[in-house]
C-alpha cells in the first residue's frame, strides 16, 4: 500500500485517481484539501505531526512507500507569512520524516519545486521563502537517504495547472492565489486581473507549465520507478520546453471567455524573469513518461469547464 500526504489537495486528488482500488491511501487534515476528493479515494483525516496515528497507519496498512505532497505551496503567501511557511515546510517536515524512517518507511517521493533552481548562497536573498524551504527540505533528504538507507526520489514540480477533460476534477484553494484560478475570477466577473511586469527589462514573467494529469502518472510512475531504484537518493527537474508569460495566459483566456481587462504592477524582486532549463530526460525516459496533455490550450480549456462549475453559481 501506498500512502500520500495531502490526497485530498490538487495534485494529491489526481494521483490517486490512477491507482487501483486498495492500492493508495490518502492522509489529510484538509487544511487545504478538498471534500469532493474523497469520490476518488479513501482518506484519513489526520495531521501528518500526529506521531501516534501515522504510526497506526502505517503498521495496519504496512506503508513503504510515501509520496509526500503535503506542504503550504504559494510564493506569494510565502512572502506574507514567513513564519508560517517555516514552521510547515521545514521544521514539520523534517520531523514527519523522521518519524516515518523510525517507523520503517524504505521509500520517499517527495515534490519539491522548479523554483528553488539556482539557490545558492549568493543568489538565495532573492528566493522566496517558499522556494527556501523546499530546498532545505531536498537537503535534509539527501543527508538522511544516505545515514538511513532509504530511497529517496525529489521531484521538481514545474506549475501544474488544468482540470480533468471530464469536468468532475480541478483545481479549488481558495486561500491562496494561482494565475489561473484568479484570472478565471477576474475575467468572469468583469473585474481589471493585475499583470506582472519588469518595467525596467520591459518584459513579462514567463513560466512552463504542465497538466496536472501528467504531473499524477509520473507521481504513479516514480512510486513503481522508486522500488528498484539502486541509489539512495535521485533529484529529477520536470519542465516544458515551451514557456508562457502570464500576459499570453490571460490574453487566451480572456479571448476564449470573449471579455476581460488588466493592469500592469511592477514584479516582485522575488519572482524570476524566467525559469532555467534543466530537463532530467534521461531519468524521465527510464519511466516511461513524457507529458501528453500539456498543450497550453488544453489546459485553458480544461479549466474553464471546471472553473465554471465551481465559480460561476
């Protein structure tokens, strides 16, 4: 049995979809989960810090395998509440996993991001927190992968966006701000959507972008890749070629919705013009996955359908 912390979130909800039945299982307190998930899979409502439960778990349901994708995962909010984002993503983090690797855990996923690219010493003052801790967190693994003998997989998620083709699965955090959601909001109720803009540069962010369904087959792929894996540790970039400013994103959406206005705001200093390229495509070819359903049209259309049905009532 494998279990996943944060099931019930975005990601977590898409990739226990894939699994069969009886072969996954969902930890969630749902701080920021979501209830209609649980048509997808069984969940247990727990905080990942509750020693004693996870334990249970663990020895009734004889976990060995754990992808972990319960975290806080906004820049921005990141930026606003530091401390919050410290407490979460890393001193929590790192005494989950140590409880897990006591509790005889052999194999860990863990998703990291694309935005902790290019953190070092000289260049960290300019990350997020949100992108800091994600690093510290690769860290820490590496160093306890080794010392433990555990098998350890990082995945660095580009931004994941898109809905199930079907309509009955998306995206739903309304306590944090993602591009798509909120231009969605903004556009269908006629209000002016903030661009980010380097002024200076006279250039708009751009950002890869891949459908969350590719992002849950390669999660179920890794839990099988994970198992034969000979070494300890393993670090894979995902990416896109093809990047998007969030000019182009909105200027879609709004031509696909027939409506929609914006203004421009300077960018924050924390935000990268443009992520770097590292594809670990070797590694990605080993699993058989390469992303199928990431046209940027169909990921704009596959959120509106879902979008109307959560936002527009």
């Amino acid at each position: 049995m494998i279990l996943v912390t944060g099931g019930h979130g975005y990601v977590g909800s898409f990739t226990l979809r894939l699994f069969k039945k009886g072969k996954a299982l969902s930890v969630d307190n749902y701080s920021r989960g979501n209830n209609f998930a649980k048509k997808f899979s069984k969940n247990i409502l727990v905080n990942i810090q509750n020693k004693k439960k996870i334990s249970e778990i663990i020895k009734k349901y004889k976990i060995e395998t754990i992808i972990h994708l319960a975290s806080f995962t906004c820049v921005r909010e990141s930026k606003a509440k530091p401390s919050i984002y410290k407490k979460n993503n890393l001193i929590n983090q790192k005494i989950f996993f140590d409880n897990i690797i006591e509790l005889g855990v052999k194999n860990i996923i863990f998703s990291s991001s694309y935005s902790v690219q290019g953190f070092d010493k000289k260049a960290s003052r300019n990350f997020s927190p949100y992108a800091k801790y994600k690093f510290l967190i690769e860290k820490y693994l590496k160093i306890i992968s080794k010392k433990n003998n555990v098998k350890v997989i990082v995945l660095r998620y580009p931004n994941i966006a898109g809905a199930s083709s079907d309509g009955k699965l998306g995206e739903k955090n309304d306590k944090i701000s993602r591009i798509f959601p909120t231009f969605y909001k903004n556009i269908y109720r006629n209000k002016k959507t903030i661009i980010y803009y380097d002024f200076k540069k006279k250039i708009f962010p751009s950002r890869n972008y891949i459908h969350v369904e590719d992002i849950a087959r390669l999660n179920l792929l890794t839990s099988k890749y994970i198992k034969k894996m000979k070494k300890n540790f393993l670090l894979i970039n995902i990416n896109n070629k093809r990047k998007f400013s969030n000019k182009q994103i909105f200027d879609l959406m709004s031509e696909k919705l027939k409506k929609g206005s914006y203004i421009l705001k300077k960018i924050s200093k924390y935000e990268k013009i443009s992520p770097l390229y590292i594809n670990n495509t070797f590694l990605l070819k080993k699993m058989m996955w390469r992303p199928k359903n990431s046209s940027i049209d169909k990921i704009i259309n596959t959120n509106i359908k879902w979008f109307k049905k959560i936002y527009s009532n």
